[in-house]
C-alpha cells in the first residue's frame, strides 16, 4: 500500500501489469500465484506455448504440480468462458489501491508530464 501511495504521490510510472490484475508484473514468473500465469497465458498466448514446447523438452513442470499445458488449458477455458481480454483503463491498479480520485489526479499530473519526486 506505501508503494501505491508513493507511486500516486510521485507521478511515477509503474508497469502496466499491475492495471490487467497481476500481482508481479513478470508475465510467466514461477513466483507468481496461479492466477497470475493464467491471465499472462491469456495475454500472450504465443509465449505460452513456446513454454509448453520448452517444458516438453525439458520434462518437468513449469511450476511444480502446475504444467504450462494446464495453465494455457485454463486460459482458454476462461477465454471461451468470458471473452478475450479487454485493455484495462491506465491507473485502474492505482484507483484500486488509493481511491479513484488519487488516481485521476496522478493521471493528469503524468498526463502534463509534471513528475514531482520532492513533494
């Protein structure tokens, strides 16, 4: 929450991760939480299956219990299910985090390009 807070008070950019809903913005981390890797499954389908094919070769899984197979298998369920992704609007993580009218504000300041790192 300091970070948000930080980032809205800033003007600093963040990765546009965070707006889609990840909680790292390293798409395809073994770090990251099955939700994670499903919704970049979801957002770069191509890379998904090079890492199928990878995981082939190498014979293990990509996270341990979890095989980018399954993965890309939930990706497209939820894709047939819902649709594809659609673009969140930039600073929807922001707003999640400090309220939608901080995040306005931070858009228009990053909008002007008037970055404040003092304040």
């Amino acid at each position: 929450m300091e970070v948000w807070k930080e980032i809205a008070r800033s003007g600093l950019p963040y990765h546009e991760a965070y707006d889609w809903g990840m909680s790292l913005s390293c798409s395809f981390c073994v770090l990251g939480c099955e939700a994670d890797v499903v919704l970049a499954a979801r957002l770069r389908p191509e890379k998904a299956a090079e890492y199928v094919t990878v995981e082939t070769k190498v014979g293990a899984d990509f996270k341990h219990g979890l095989s980018m197979r399954q993965i890309v298998e939930r990706a497209e369920a939820l894709d047939a299910q819902h649709g594809i992704l659609r673009r969140p609007p930039h600073g929807t993580a922001l707003a999640r985090y400090v309220g939608k009218k901080a995040a306005r504000e931070y858009l228009a300041r990053v909008e002007q390009g008037r970055l404040n790192l003092t304040a």
